[in-house]
C-alpha cells in the first residue's frame, strides 16, 4: 500500500468516526440541542438527522478499508461533502434571522470541518492517481 491511498485511508477513517460522534450527539442530545440552534424547528428534526447521518458514517467506513476507492463512490462521498458545505453557507445566510449563535457556530464550525475533509480528500486522491498514471522511468 502506497503512503498516499494510506493517507487517505486515514482520512475516511477519521471521517467515519467524526460522522459517529455527529450522529450519536444529535441521536442523544438533538432534542436538547435542538432549541439551541434552531429554536423554531421540532427537536425530532435534530434526531431524524443524526438517524440520517448513520449511513453515510458507514459509507466513509467502507471508503477507508479501500485502497484505491472506485471513481464513482469517490465522487459521490466527495460531492455530498461539498453539497453539506453549500447547504450550511445557505443556512447561514438564508436562515440566520431563525438561527441562535450558538447555531451559527455550529453550524459554520461543522461545515469547516466537512470542507477540510473534502479537500483533504481530494489533494490526496490527485496524488494517488498523478502516482498511478506517471509513466515508468527508463534507466
């Protein structure tokens, strides 16, 4: 295994957990932190999506058992990092006036955490595939 895909791997890995924390927090505590972030919304809603978040917990899981992860499942685990990025700067901007401050930091500290992961994710992917398309060296 090349150190590259190794760090990528760890990537994924951390993801997963960092996935399991969200989503244990907001299963346990949604109905508490709830009305923290967003006072208006049924605190269910928080719990629903920490429910929600599980699978794709699971998803970066199988990613960082993969050496080399398909081009497909790369790009959806990707792309569903920066759509989760997009939609947190929209609530940001569109939802701050239902937003509480406590929300808003949250809200902007996930999406840097997400953003981070997905450009780590990506940087490390470029690298594993320039090393697996580079031509061999001639002697």
């Amino acid at each position: 295994m090349s150190q590259t895909s190794n760090k990528l791997q760890k990537i994924y890995h951390f993801d997963f957990w960092f996935m399991i924390a969200s989503a244990s927090t907001l299963i346990l505590a949604g109905m508490v932190l709830g009305p923290l972030i967003i006072p208006d919304i049924p605190p269910l809603w928080f719990v629903a999506l920490g429910v929600g978040l599980l699978p794709w917990a699971f998803f970066n899981r199988y990613l960082s058992g993969q050496t080399h992860p398909k081009a497909m499942h790369f790009g959806i685990n990707v792309t569903g990092d920066i759509l989760w990025v997009v939609a947190s700067v929209g609530a940001l901007i569109f939802a701050q006036q239902w937003l509480t401050g406590f929300g808003v930091i949250a809200i902007a500290a996930i999406a840097l955490v997400v953003g981070e992961l997905a450009w780590l994710k990506l940087s490390n992917r470029s690298r594993i595939s320039a090393g697996a398309t580079a031509l061999p060296q001639s002697s």
